[in-house]
C-alpha cells in the first residue's frame, strides 16, 4: 500500500496545524508560490505557510501555476516566482504547474520549450526545478522523455495506482489529513532523491541587542535570553548586531515618521550605530537578516505598561497576519526580544 507523506496546499487552504499534520505522518509540503506573469500574484498565503511549515520541521518545496502562451512568457513566470521566493531555502525543487486548458491548443513541441524555459531560468538561481502535470499531459502535451532527462517529474493522476514512471505522484484532491479539516490535495513521494541538502548543518548566528530607556543604555541581551527594556519605561532607541550575515534595522518615533534604516552597532555613533533619538519616544521596530541560511529576523516588541507582547513578526514581510513591523503606531513600548529563525 502506497504511503502519503506530502501533501501540496495554497491559499485555498487556511487554518492549517502543520504540527499536527507533521504528527500524522506528512514529511514534505509543496506550497503554491504564485502564478502568472506578475509579482502581484503571489499566492496570499505563501509566505505564512512556508513560515509556519518551516517551524514545524517539514520538508518544503515550491510550485509555480502557467497560464504562458510563448517561451517569452514562461522565462516572465520564472522571473516572477523567483522574484516571490528570493532568500527562501527549499529542500524540493521549485515545480512548474502545467495543466491550463486554454495551453493546449499550443502543441507539444511549443509546451515543452515553455516548460525548460521556465525550469532553466529558475536553475540559474540555483534552485532546482520540476514539471508537475497530470497523465494526459504527460503523454499527450509534453514531451515526458524529453523533461524526465532533466528535471523532476510531479504526476497528477487520482486513481489506485500511478500509471506513469515518477518522482511524486499526486494521488488525490479530496485526501483527510489531521491539522487540517477540509479536503486536501495528498502525495507518494518515490523519489527521496528530490530532497536537497538539510539546512540543519547551517550554524544560527549570535544575535545581540540592546535598548535606550529612561535616559541610559540598558544591558545587552542575546537571541531570547531576556527582554531588553524594563516595565514601563518607554524606549527611545536600539541597537543590533549579529555575528554573521547581514541586518538593517529602523524606529518609527511616537506621533511621528520612521527613521532611516541603520546597520550599525556603536552606541556612540548616532548616525549608523542605533536606531532611534535618545529622549524621543518609540512606537515600533522594523529589523530585517538575510545571508545566512534561510534564517530571518524575528522580533516583538511589549506597549508600555503591559505584561503581554505584540505578536512576532518575520523581517519586514506582510501578510494576513504580518504587519511588516513590530508595535502599534501611537503606543510606547518598554521591551523587545529579537531572535533568529
């Protein structure tokens, strides 16, 4: 009996527990990035979904939907899919999504130069690529020979049995899989070979901040060891270093604008070594990490006078759930914690 252990999910499927999915048997998840010819068609929930399935110690692959009807047009859906996934680390290819009715009339020789076009212009970023298609497709749209020899194959065909030699066989839209309570697209992964080098071996790098209140620098603190700031005594500047990598970081002032970005760290220095103005007040804190891994910054930030934080939020991203900073515009804060993950 075949054994599911990947399931492939987009915006159309929220409210997922990936812990419990991951305690259900589920190993990898391919999560829709986009589709189409613009930045602008990002999947909405990509950026959660990745974060979240990251966090619960999945495998992650990626997968891109093509409506392109030229060479030209599969080379601009490359583009902007890997504009939607720059600095993200996968342990899957990126798939190309080729199923499209309104494609067909294009004929097999055009649809493949469509599908290496996309898989090569993703490959120069050192990504590795993968056709997904469903067994007509394959056999009468695609030269399958053809792409076998150089990418990942992802098939799609809902029956007892996969009828085509493949890396992934997506068996079902209708699977049950607990974390989740609708119906979800499920797959037997053949191939672990599609599974990349593990991030594990990457070593975190050391992250130390430290926060301006009640007119001194207070101590600094390391990743999640303690809260930089004290109990309702607002914070008007911070500064940040991490060991390797690279980081930015900025305030926006209480009634008033955000400063420049910094990347500094030397309390001595009020143009590039912290961000803030000491004796004007803060009422959020935007960091951005990139360069080591696939680690980023996540921070929170705690209003003044209250025992509970502001939820984390992840470099600058925004989300259903990610403002992109860190506070509320119009409320002091007192503390920050500020981690990578």
């Amino acid at each position: 009996m075949t054994k599911v252990t990947c399931v492939d999910i987009s915006e159309f499927q929220q409210n997922i527990d990936f812990n419990k999915m991951k305690n259900d048997g589920i190993k990898a998840v391919i999560i829709r990035a986009g589709y189409g010819r613009e930045t602008s068609q990002k999947d909405t929930m990509f950026e959660s979904h990745y974060r979240n399935a990251k966090e619960a110690g999945l495998k992650i692959g990626a997968y891109w939907y093509s409506y392109a009807d030229s060479v030209d047009d599969a080379e601009k859906e490359a583009k902007a899919c890997l504009e939607c996934i720059e600095n993200k680390y996968f342990d899957m290819p990126i798939y190309y999504d080729l199923e499209d009715y309104s494609m067909v009339k294009l004929g097999k020789t055009k649809l493949t130069a469509i599908a290496e076009r996309f898989c090569e212009t993703i490959k120069k970023s050192n990504y590795r690529a993968g056709i997904y298609a469903n067994l007509n497709w394959f056999n009468n749209c695609l030269d399958y020979d053809e792409l076998k020899g150089k990418y990942s194959i992802w098939l799609a065909q809902y029956n007892s049995v996969n009828e085509l030699n493949c890396d992934i066989w997506q068996n079902s839209s209708t699977g049950k899989i607990n974390g989740y309570g609708g119906n979800i697209d499920t797959n037997v992964i053949y191939n672990d070979n599609i599974f990349g080098k593990s991030e594990t071996n990457v070593k975190k790098p050391t992250l130390t901040y430290r926060v301006f209140a009640d007119g001194k620098w207070y101590s600094e603190v390391k990743g999640l060891s303690n809260v930089a700031g004290r109990k309702k005594q607002a914070i008007s500047a911070i500064a940040l270093k991490v060991s390797k990598g690279k980081t930015r970081y900025r305030v926006h002032l209480l009634n008033g604008d955000w400063l420049p970005w910094v990347n500094g760290y030397d309390i001595s220095d009020s143009d590039n070594g912290y961000a803030g103005i000491k004796g004007k007040v803060i009422d959020a804190v935007q960091v951005e990490f990139e360069g080591v891994g696939n680690y980023k910054a996540t921070y929170r930030v705690r209003k003044q006078g209250k025992s509970s934080f502001f939820d984390w939020q992840y470099n600058s991203e925004q989300d259903s759930s990610q403002d992109g900073y860190a506070g509320l515009f119009g409320n002091k804060i007192d503390g920050l914690q500020i981690t990578l993950t």
